[in-house]
C-alpha cells in the first residue's frame, strides 16, 4: 500500500505500524513517513479478520468525490500471461467508468474485476496498434454476451488520411466479424451489438471530445510511429487524470498534463534490455527504445516538468531483471512520487491523498450482474438486420443443405423445453422444422 496526501502521512503505533513503514520504505518513490517504532505490540486476535493491504473488487464503495484508477494491461506490444498490453480503467464516484485503450489481452483482466458490463460502454483508444485496441472486439461482442444490453461507445482519433482513421478501423472490424453477428442475429438480445464511433480531429490541442455528467475529457496530440496517434485528460469533481498512451516525449503533454493528480505516460525497458530480451540488433534497439518509445531517463524528464502528484510508469516487462534497470533510469532524472505499474495495480484518488494497493481478483469469473433486463430475441431482428447490411434474407440462418444434415434429437431435447417452460411459468414453444 502506499498513501500520498498533502500533508505528511501518520502512522499509527504497533506492531502493523512497523510493517507498514517497512513496507512503504520499500515502494519506488515513497514519501517521508514517521518511522518510529512501536513500544509493545498490538494484541491481535487469532480468529477475527485483520486489516488486509490489497484491494478486492466489489467490496468497496467509492465515494461521491473518489477516483479509482486500475491497471487492465501494463505490458510491451508482445503478449504473454503475466502483464496484457495497455489498458487502464477509471472508476468514478459519480458512477462512469471509462476505459482507456483496449490492448490485447486486456478483456480478461477486465472480467476479473466484474463489474457488470453496462458500466463497461466507453472506450477511448489513443492510437491503432494492436496492443491498445487489439481487444476491443472482445469489448464489442463478448461484451454483449456477457450482459451489455446497450451500445459500445468508441473514441478515437482521425488518421492523416481517411484510411487511418478510428472510424475505418471500426468499420473494417464490423466487416471482418459480419460472419460472427450474422450467426447471433435471432439468437440473443441484439442492442449491445450496436457500436456508436466518434471520430475527433488527432490534431485537435486539449479539445473536449467527450463532456457528460460532470466529467470532461480532453485529446491532444501525440508522437508514435505515424501521425493520427493522441493522449488523454480527464477532468471531474477537481481531480485531473491523463493517459500518455504511447508517445515520444512532446510539447503537449508537458503541457496538458501539467499539475494532474495521476499523469501515466509510457516507460520502455531500457536499450540493453531489449538487446538481450528481445534480440534486437543495437541499431534497432537504440531506435524503438529511444525515438519510437520513451526510453526511462526521458520518462523522468517528462515527469519532472509536469509536476503531477503522482507519476505512472508502464509498457514494459516488470520482471526481476529488468525492473532496478527502469527504476534506476527514470531515478536519474525525475526524484518524485513514482509507480511502476503492473497489471490488477489499483489507485484510489482524492484530494486529499493517494492510495496504492494491488487488487486479489477471481480468475474463474462468470458473466457479471446486468444491470437491467435482457430481452428475447425475435425472428424479426434478422429481416432487420438483412436489411441494414444489405445482406438477402437467405443469408441469416441454415440453408435447406445444413438441415438436411440435422440428426434427430427431438425425444431429449423437448423435455427441456418442458423443464424451462414449468420453471418460468410459460410455454417456451419448441421450434419446428
């Protein structure tokens, strides 16, 4: 756990206060706390719960004036188990929640959590490589299955020329998985297959490209591979958070981020690194280490002139080997409170301090709560569908061929319907050839 406030952070006596000051005296960047040591230890019971320092989702209320702020994706633009590629949800005391960049990976992350799908509806994506919008067809359709009733929001930048944009690349996903929602059509609630995209200009310095509920959220531009790339701010109740998404150190940012509570720019693991992790050739290291990506010393550079209360390192492999090396280069430059992210990391923000903890989450998780009801499908929502894709009706469904090849099963499946209709209270008619 680690607190930031204002004011310098108390530490209670006993013998919890000593592990905590241990503990914090080992967190990257951790303010000055009081180090004294207990006189006689606390008296802890042996069958009563004991504070925990880890955070376990749906167990707490945020309050009407917190943000909470968890790492879905902390990786490099390579998968693997451990870390997901780049995603960090933003959890308000007002009830939204908003997911920046979607990377590959990142969805099961996000049902570890479960936190029912409805809430889960807005997704700004930064740029348009795979490892930050790489899952948004998992956010799309498995979204929709797992209890979304209503449409996915997508915010994203225009490209130098139309083809680069989000909305060709939201358009292209429809037309790529037109097979997998044809087959859905008449099967399942059809509303939370609908994706609304809102393309804004990526040239566009601090615009507003979203502004409901008290919550505004701002692009500006960013510097990463081609043009068309952007990061965020976020700004309700006070508090300011940005998203760097991927981005060679700019003007704008130093800029727009300037005085943030949470400011999360990326960090990538040092030259040698990807030398002897990655196999790169020195040339191709020194170039994607120091010119695409934002290598730590720069890192720290950045966040010494933003001056934001908290700094958010990721997009690097946070391993045994590799971690003193980011840590010991960012150190060169920037000397102010730190986080090296990894995934399922939780922040809790007010204006009064900081809270990090790691969330304990379940890795078996169903589908989440919905927060209204779903309704049956009907055979219309397939003429409706035909008709909007310009597909023939013939298209939707089975043709005479497959059919023919059904093999009779009639005798065990009908008593299930007879069991579904008695349990609901209403005839749950079988469908007839």
């Amino acid at each position: 756990m680690r607190f930031r406030s204002k004011t310098p952070t108390r530490i209670a006596t006993g013998s919890l206060a000593i592990g905590l000051v241990a503990g914090l005296a080992l967190v990257a960047g951790a303010p000055c706390v009081s180090t004294a040591y207990a006189e006689e230890a606390t008296e802890l019971s042996p069958t009563k719960a004991r504070p925990r320092d880890t955070y376990y989702p749906n167990t707490e209320d945020l309050a009407p004036d917190e943000m909470r702020v968890i790492a879905c994706g902390t990786g490099m633009p390579t998968t693997r188990m451990k870390q997901a590629a780049a995603c960090f949800l933003v959890e308000l005391g007002n009830g939204d929640k908003f997911l920046f960049d979607a990377g590959s990976g990142s969805a099961e992350r996000i049902s570890a959590l479960q936190i029912p799908y409805n809430y889960l509806d807005k997704i700004f994506v930064g740029h348009l490589h795979s490892d930050h919008f790489g899952a948004v067809p998992e956010y799309w359709i498995g979204g929709a299955l797992m209890g979304r009733n209503q449409p996915l929001r997508i915010w994203g930048p225009s490209g130098r020329i139309p083809e680069l944009g989000t909305a060709a690349a939201m358009d292209a996903m429809q037309k790529m998985f037109l097979w997998d929602i044809t087959g859905r059509v008449g099967n399942v609630d059809p509303r939370g297959y609908k994706l609304e995209v809102n393309e804004f200009d990526y040239k566009g310095e601090n615009q507003v490209v979203y502004d409901e509920n008290g919550v505004v959220i701002r692009s500006f531009p960013a510097i990463h591979s081609i043009d068309g790339a952007v990061s965020y701010s976020l700004e309700w109740n006070g508090l300011k958070f940005v998203w760097g998404s991927d981005t060679f150190p700019n003007q704008w940012f130093n800029k727009y981020a300037k005085d943030a509570d949470i400011a999360i720019h990326e960090c990538f693991i040092a030259v040698p690194d990807i030398v002897n992790k990655l196999g790169f050739t020195p040339e191709s290291a020194l170039l994607v280490g120091t010119q695409i990506h934002t290598a730590p010393e720069a890192f720290g550079k950045v966040m010494s002139e933003v001056k934001q209360r908290l700094a958010i390192a990721y997009h690097f492999f946070k391993d045994f080997d590799t971690t003193a090396q980011v840590y010991k280069r960012i150190r060169k430059t920037y000397d102010g409170p730190l986080s090296l992210a990894e995934d399922f990391m939780v922040w809790n923000v007010t204006k009064d301090g900081i809270r990090e903890r790691m969330a304990v989450v379940e890795e078996s998780t169903w589908s989440p709560p919905t927060t209204r009801p779903n309704v049956a499908p009907s055979k219309d929502d397939r003429a409706k569908f035909a008709e909007m894709k310009g597909l023939p009706a013939e298209a939707i469904g089975y043709s005479d061929f497959i059919v023919s090849g059904k093999w009779n099963v009639d005798d065990v499946l009908r008593p299930i319907y007879q069991e579904a209709s008695e349990a609901v209270g209403r005839e749950l008619p079988y469908p007839e050839k």
